[in-house]
C-alpha cells in the first residue's frame, strides 16, 4: 500500500495522462490527505477508484514523473500548510505532530 515503504517508482498511465504512483488501494479519507498535501506542493494530482468485493479504493498519483515520495519526504521537499516539514511520520498519518528529527516518532494518544 504504502510507497514509503517501498522504494519501487513505477510510472503508469491515469485518467489517460502518464503518471508517477504515489499510493494504491487507499482508502477515500487517505486519497484525500495526500492529494491535498501534493496540490498544497504544487503537484498535479490525479486519483483513479477503483471498486472491488473489499470496497472502494484508490490509486493517486502524480504527473511529475521523476517524483518519489521517499525522496521527497527524506530530501524535505514537501511542506504542510503551516510550512513545516513533512516527516515520514506525518506522511503515513502517524501523527499531526511535526518534529524535524524525523527519526523521532511521537504519536498523539487518542483523548
């Protein structure tokens, strides 16, 4: 699910465009969060659904094909809209607490 797990950068046509897969089968809230952080960075977004017997699901996507989420995140290439950077943790909506030392997770128990 997850391309900050993999490394792979697969290109691959969406809505008839030529694409860089950002994250496949996510779910509805997940697409969202990505394409509005990806829109917030300048990127131009698309995202594909897709409806099987486990639900609705989706492929985003973008049209910037040299772009690689790991790179992006490690590279800290991409902000959110309070302009901070986005660590790994914040990508994979670990938590909405930013902290520049991406290899500190802190998670933000549930009240």
């Amino acid at each position: 699910m997850s391309s900050i797990l993999k490394g792979k950068h697969i290109i691959a046509e969406v809505n008839g465009e030529r694409c860089t897969i950002v994250e496949t089968g996510v779910n509805k809230a997940r697409m969202q969060f990505l394409k509005d952080l990806l829109e917030f960075n300048h990127y131009k977004v698309y995202t594909e659904p897709k409806t099987d017997d486990k639900g609705e699901s989706f492929t985003v996507a973008v049209t910037d094909l040299l772009f690689n989420p790991v790179i992006a995140i490690y590279e800290s290439k991409l902000r959110t809209k309070e302009g901070k950077v986005v660590t790994p943790a914040y990508w994979k909506q670990e938590t909405t607490l930013i902290d520049s030392r991406y290899w500190v997770v802190r998670r933000r128990l549930k009240e």
